[in-house]
C-alpha cells in the first residue's frame, strides 16, 4: 500500500515534468503543401538548367551575406571611440 502510494507520486511528479516540457510541431501535411512548390521547380526545370540557377541562387546568397558581414563589422568598428 505504502509502495503504490509512493510509485504513484513517484510517476505523478514524472509525469508532470515531462508535460512541462514542450511539444513537437505535427508536419503531416508537409507533403501536401510541398506538392506545388515542387511542380513549380519541375515547370522551370524544363526551361532553364537548375545546376545552373541553383549556383546562381548561391552566388546571390553568398555575396548578399558578406555584405552584411561587411556591414556588421564595420559597425562595431565606428563603435571603437577614435576610429573613423
């Protein structure tokens, strides 16, 4: 009896941690919304060579990036008292 009621609480307290702690987003209908972005990459996949639009897209993102790296930088350098 002593060790039911102590299990019981034991399990209890478990179980009321565990329900702190966050729960995990459902992605079942991922598949569903992803069905038209994908015919579109097919659609411009018949026009255009995706390796090549694909470098492209890097070459934009990575240029945009060190733009704002560069920015960045040189913000936290005219915080320096004395720098120009």
């Amino acid at each position: 009896m002593i060790t039911q009621l102590l299990c019981d609480l034991f399990f209890w307290l478990a179980d009321f941690f565990v329900g702190l702690l966050p729960t995990f987003p459902s992605f079942a209908g991922l598949r569903q919304s992803q069905g038209p972005t994908l015919a579109m990459i097919a659609e411009i996949g018949r026009f255009l060579d995706l390796r090549t639009l694909s470098v492209c897209l890097l070459l934009v993102l990575v240029v945009y990036n060190i733009r704002f790296v560069w920015s960045l930088i040189m913000w936290i350098v005219r915080k320096i008292p004395g720098v120009s």
